[in-house]
C-alpha cells in the first residue's frame, strides 16, 4: 500500500463511519460516539472539512453535564450490540449517555484546528465556545478527582483511562468487591475475538463499579472518596496538562487573559506534582493506587506519555526516550502499551501489548517537544508500517503488525492523515 493509497483508505473509513454530526469508532463494536475517539478523530476530519471537524467536538461537548464533567460516551442512537448500553448506565441525561469520562485530549485538539484554519469571525466563536466548556471539564477534574488538591487527579474506573485493561490497574482493580453484581452479558466478544479483549476477571470488577456509581446517582461530589478504585496515572495526567497548556494558549490568542493565567499556574503546579510518580526503579513514570498509598510497579506506555509536558532538557526525557527506543528494537510495529519483558505483556490482548496509532501519535507529539526527533522519526515510520501491512485496524501486535480488535478503524484512519501530514512521512515510507 502506498501514501495515495493509504490516504485514500483513510478518507473512506472517517466517511463510512460518519453520522453526519458524530462518528461512531468502528460499526458493530463501537456504534456510539465516544470521547477521546470523537476529539482525535477531529483531527483527521479537518482535511476533508474543518466545518465537519469543529461539528464532532461540538456535538461531544453538547452533552457536557452541568458540573462539567464531559462523558465518555453519548448514546444517540439505541443500538443493543453493545453492552453497557444507556438502560445500565441510568444517568438521566437527555440524552443518554455514561457517568465517567476518558483523557482530556480536546484542549490540545483545539489548539490544532484553531492553528490550522485560517480564522474568521465564526470559527474563532466556535472555538472560544469550546475553550470555555473544555475549561470547565478542567475545573471539574481538579475539583471532584483532585479534591485534597495534591496537583494531579485520580481515576475512578479502567475505562476513563483509555486503556481499559492495562496491567497498570491489576492491584487495585483486584480489591474491587464483586458480590452482588448483576448478571450480564458482553456483546464486545461477539465482535472481536476473546483473546484480544479483556478477561471476565476484569469485565466483573467493571460492571461492579459501574453499579457502585450508579447507586450513589452519579454524584460526582461522592464519587472520589466512595471508589474502591482510586488510581492515579500518569499518562492520563500527563493528557490533562498538556490540554491545560494548549487551552491556556489559545486563550491568550482569544484575548481571555485571566483564563490563560489561570490555566497556565494550575498546569504548572501539576508538572511538579508529576514528580511524585517518577519510578527510579522502572526509570519512568509509574500510577499510585491512591487508596493505599502504594506505588504500582507496571511499566506501561502511560509512564512515557509525560513527555507530552517534559521541556527540552528536563532530567527523565533521556531515560524514557531510551525506553521507548528499547521497546522499539524488540517490536518494531509501533510502541508496545506494556514493557515487552513484563511477565503479564501479552502481544494480542487490548491493552497489555498492543500497538495504538493513537497513542503513538501522542508520544510523537511528546518527543517533537522535547527535542528527540529522529525517535519521533522512527515512531512515525513503525505506525506507517503496521498500515502498510494490516490497514487501518483498531490496534496491532507489536511484533508482527497483526490487525487486531475492530476493523475500519476511526481514529487510526484519522491517525494515518495525521502521519502522512507530517513532513518527513515520505522519506521515511521509502527508507
């Protein structure tokens, strides 16, 4: 497959999967819209229609709560090949949606369109509309995940990571009691293999603090100190931070200068409350399970993601670009979700190995920052390459480049424009 034909096949999935306000991420799977799909997915929208771009983050943040928190999902359409759909969640929004969230990649998505497009009067109020709601999700994070004020926030279920099943949650989400739950089916292994999703062990413990939240109303000022999960990560804080920074800039450009300090103080005091998760042992970044205290010793793709807010120069950049670089010589289809060497690294199974275009275009994102470019270079060229081999696939083993989970992928297609767009992809495609 060559660049017109990836780019092409790219163009196709974003208009097959497109509902004409939304997307869904892949049909049958995943057929709603989902947060941190919808806001990367704007990404890739933007070349075929900006307008099409802002109208997916617009439609997402529509169904922003009054306390701000933004859901993870918005149910618009009843569809019952997906379990848990809106009759379990019972939030009782208008429109139905989750009770939790998922990583707050709209800021620095903002930032992007906003750059991008020449701005006129109208795209610059859509995207000061958006700054204020995403703003308000910030404050929503700070208050209800952050509520001792220690500068970074913890999750309140796997789901909100992002990274469902990752190895990083197995301590804490082991504590979580399953007596009572309701009996359930999965509609997700209907789709995709068992092999490469999360096991049963896992699925209870999901349902179970699902029900927890659902007893207590979806009260988020209850939520944090009632969670028998309360994980503090630091891929998802590192997100958070980086979106503070880009919103804190486009407010500056929007002539919003009280919000852009204050932005601007908080993401600050939030990068060096980073600190308190540096693993000298892992020499990266590692969660702490805020109920006991305890550090995790899990070396996943979330302990690199900080680099997303590390400057040029700052100590840990060398130790987790050599990390990365090192995951990179033993699978070159992309970075691994979890160290290669780790015991529990299983190459097929979501989370606990996989390589995701999303998350590798976050680090790309992250290395450009710091300086590390040729590291960046060869991430670019490793994602390319599992397109080339397997197209446009929900993730892929970082071993071989095999498709795995959903096909027709939404956000690796928008991933793949994003590759592509970068200067130095046909270089690398010919190397």
């Amino acid at each position: 497959m060559n660049t017109e034909d990836m780019l092409q096949e790219a163009e196709r999935i974003l208009r097959l999967n497109d509902k004409g306000h939304y997307t869904v991420p892949t049909h049958g799977l995943y057929p709603f819209q989902w947060n941190w799909d919808s806001c990367l997915t704007a990404l890739g929208q933007f070349r075929l229609s900006p307008d099409r771009a802002w109208t997916e983050v617009e439609t997402l943040m529509a169904h922003q709560w009054p306390d701000g928190m933004v859901p993870h999902i918005v149910f618009h359409e009843r569809d019952e090949g997906y379990f848990p759909g809106p009759d379990v969640w019972q939030t009782g929004r208008p429109t139905p949606t989750s009770g939790i969230t998922q990583p707050p990649v709209l800021g620095m998505v903002l930032e992007q369109l906003f750059l991008r497009e020449n701005p006129d009067h109208r795209s610059e109020s859509r995207c000061r509309s958006l700054v204020q709601a995403a703003a308000r999700w910030h404050d929503w994070f700070y208050r209800c995940r952050d509520p001792q004020g220690t500068g970074v926030v913890a999750l309140l279920h796997p789901w909100e990571s992002g990274r469902d099943n990752s190895c990083d949650w197995d301590d804490a989400l082991a504590q979580v009691p399953t007596e009572g739950i309701s009996p359930y089916q999965r509609k997700d292994i209907t789709h995709v293999d068992a092999s490469q999703r999360p096991t049963a062990f896992e699925y209870d413990r999901y349902v179970a603090l699902l029900e927890c939240f659902r007893a207590l109303k979806w009260d988020n000022t209850r939520l944090h100190d009632a969670s028998p999960f309360q994980v503090v990560d630091p891929g998802f804080n590192a997100i958070l931070i980086h979106s503070e920074l880009a919103l804190s800039r486009l407010a500056e450009r929007l002539g919003d200068k009280a919000l852009a300090h204050r932005l601007s103080e908080r993401a600050a005091r939030s990068i060096e409350a980073m600190d308190t998760l540096w693993h000298a042992d892992l020499k990266q970044y590692a969660c702490l399970n805020r109920r006991t205290g305890q550090r995790v010793n899990s070396a996943s793709v979330g302990g690199l993601l900080p680099l997303l807010v590390l400057p040029q120069g700052h100590e840990h950049v060398a130790d987790l670009s050599g990390r990365l670089a090192d995951w990179l010589d033993k699978a070159p289809f992309g970075v691994c979700s979890m160290d290669p060497l780790d015991k529990r690294f299983d190459g097929k199974r979501y989370w606990r190995g996989p390589s995701w275009l999303i998350v590798n275009f976050l680090l790309i994102t992250g290395l450009r920052q710091c300086g590390q470019t040729e590291l960046a270079h060869r991430v670019v060229q490793a994602s390319l390459q599992c397109i080339q081999k397997s197209g446009c696939s929900e993730y892929y083993h970082p071993m071989t480049g095999e498709a795995l989970g959903g096909g027709t992928f939404t956000w690796t297609a928008a991933m793949v424009i994003e590759f592509l767009s970068m200067d130095d992809s046909q270089a690398l495609l010919s190397a």
